[in-house]
C-alpha cells in the first residue's frame, strides 16, 4: 500500500505540472526563434517540437516517454532532460548536504540546552533567534552575507563553483556561504522542534528515575530523553532536507551557482517545459523518497511504530 500510495502522489505531480506548464502564458518556439521570426516559422517549429498536437494527445505522448524513463529533450540545450539535470546536480546535492549539516549543528544542541534551561536568559534569547531566523528571507541573508564576507572582507567567493578544474575542497569552499545562508534559516524550525520535543520528555517519569539512580545529567539527557524525542526530530529534520532541495532555487540563482536550481530558473524563462517537467518531477521524487525514508527511521529510532 506504501507503494501505491508513492506511485498515485507521483501521479498526481507529473499531471499538475503538465497542466501548470502548459497553462503559464508564453511560447517556447516564439522564444526561440526571437521577436523578428515570422508566424509560419513559429509555426512550423511549434510542429516540429508537438507543441501543435491537442492538449490530452501531448500529456499521453509525455506519460508513455515518462513511463519508459525518458523525461523528453530541452528545447534549447539540445540534449535529454535527465542529462541536462545530472550535470547540475553535483552543486545542489552538496549545497542541500552542507547546509543541513550547518542546520543540525547549530539547532540539535542549542534546542537540547533551551529545553533543559527552559525559563532561562539562555532559553529566551535562544527562542527570540530562532523567532527572527526563521522570519529572514534567505534571499536577504544571502546578499548581505556576500556583502561582508565577500566583498568587504575578501574570505569567499561572490559566485560560482570553481573552474573545471576546480578541487572538491575550492568547490566546497564556494559553497561555504550559500550553505551558511540555508543552513541559517533552516536551523530555527529544528531548534524550536527540538526544544519542544526534548520539553515533552524531560519531565517523564523514566526521566526522574534515571536522575534518581545517580545518573549524570549527561548521560541522562542522551541516553533517555533525546533516545525519545528523535522522532519529531527526525521528522522536522527530514523535512528541512526536503525544503532545502527546493528552497537552493533562490540562493543558487544569487550566488551564480550552476545547480538544478539555476536551470530550472533559466527553463522558466524560456519556457522549456520538458526541464521544467522533468525537475519538479525528479525534486517531487525526492519529496516522497525522503518521507519513505523518515517512515523507516521511525521503524529503528521506535519498534512500536507500524504502518
């Protein structure tokens, strides 16, 4: 039934973005072509790419393309969809991995620490931050982090990902602010999460008997009441991983990232469905892999939890 259910999701995503697509106002040949190409060229190329085919006729030619794992060609790099998106998407993993690191190791022990400090200047503040992070535009905090690490100070690269030769440490290093920018505003969700969860379980009566048979706070904290609370931690924590994949989109595009992100920026504009398609579809994909896998890490962090 799990899988039925991942299957009808997926189902539903290729139908709407088919439609949302072909709906957007703008035509690919036009754009193609420029503002000086006649109307029977544009015709004559909306017939060569199928774009003159009925609508219905066109989504059952995409769904049997898709079915056999081809997700068309782009319109205007000239290749197969899944090509154009492989090669973007070494910076958007590494950009989503590194800022979810960033993310769980500011939140994981500032949210345990508010929680056992709760009522204190530290809890406070802490809940203030996370207040004001999780309301900054990550559009914002990028620019202004490029402003002073990269233009005043001079630490880190304004844009790119490094030359074709670049090292995997230089395209790291590229990475560092983009990924402190995601990172930051991803933080503040699992850090009022992780304090309301460890909240939840400290006063526990497992809690109180462990503290009663001498245990140090330590080992009491990691052993009993962060074991308990990891499920909605877990759950909060794969959802960022979810939203960070779609949310890379803005900060690719300010830091001139060559990601999935900036292609599907470029697609947009240029109205190139079949990489329109095929990203929402793949990131769609990654939304319901990521679920599956947090349904699974219930099963291990809780034997209780059935499905």
């Amino acid at each position: 039934m799990r899988i039925v259910g991942m299957a009808a999701v997926m189902f539903l995503v290729v139908t709407i973005v088919f439609l949302i697509v072909r709906v957007t106002p703008g035509d690919p040949a036009a754009i193609m072509l420029g503002p000086d190409a006649s109307a029977a060229d544009i015709a004559a190329l909306r017939a060569r790419l199928g774009l003159d085919a009925p609508l219905p006729l066109q989504y059952l030619v995409y769904v049997q393309q898709m079915l056999q794992g081809d997700l068309g060609e782009s319109i205007f790099l000239g290749q197969p969809v899944l090509t154009a998106i492989w090669s973007r998407a070494e910076p958007t993993f590494f950009l989503t991995v590194f800022a979810l690191a960033i993310a769980c190791v500011i939140a994981l022990p500032v949210g345990i620490i508010s929680a056992y400090r709760r009522g204190s200047l530290f809890d406070q503040g802490i809940t203030t931050l996370a207040m004001l992070a999780a309301s900054i535009p990550g559009f914002w905090l990028s620019l202004m982090l490029m402003q002073l690490f990269s233009v005043r100070l001079g630490w880190f690269p304004v844009s790119g990902y490094g030359g074709p030769g670049a090292s995997f440490g230089d395209r790291l290093y590229h990475l560092v602010l983009p990924a402190v920018a995601l990172g930051v505003v991803s933080s503040a969700l699992i850090i009022r999460f992780t304090r309301a969860a460890m909240l939840d379980v400290l006063g526990e009566d497992y809690v109180r008997t462990a503290r009663s048979k001498g245990m140090s706070e330590f080992r009491v904290i990691l052993r009993h009441a962060l074991k308990n609370a990891l499920i909605p931690i877990i759950t909060v924590i794969g959802l960022t991983a979810a939203v960070l994949i779609s949310g890379a989109v803005v900060t690719e595009t300010v830091f001139g990232l060559p990601g999935i992100g900036n292609l599907v920026v470029s697609a947009v504009s240029r109205r190139d469905y079949p990489v329109i398609q095929g990203a929402l579809l793949i990131i769609a994909g990654l939304y319901v892999l990521i679920n599956f896998i947090i349904d699974m890490l219930y099963l291990i962090v809780d034997p209780r939890v059935r499905y």
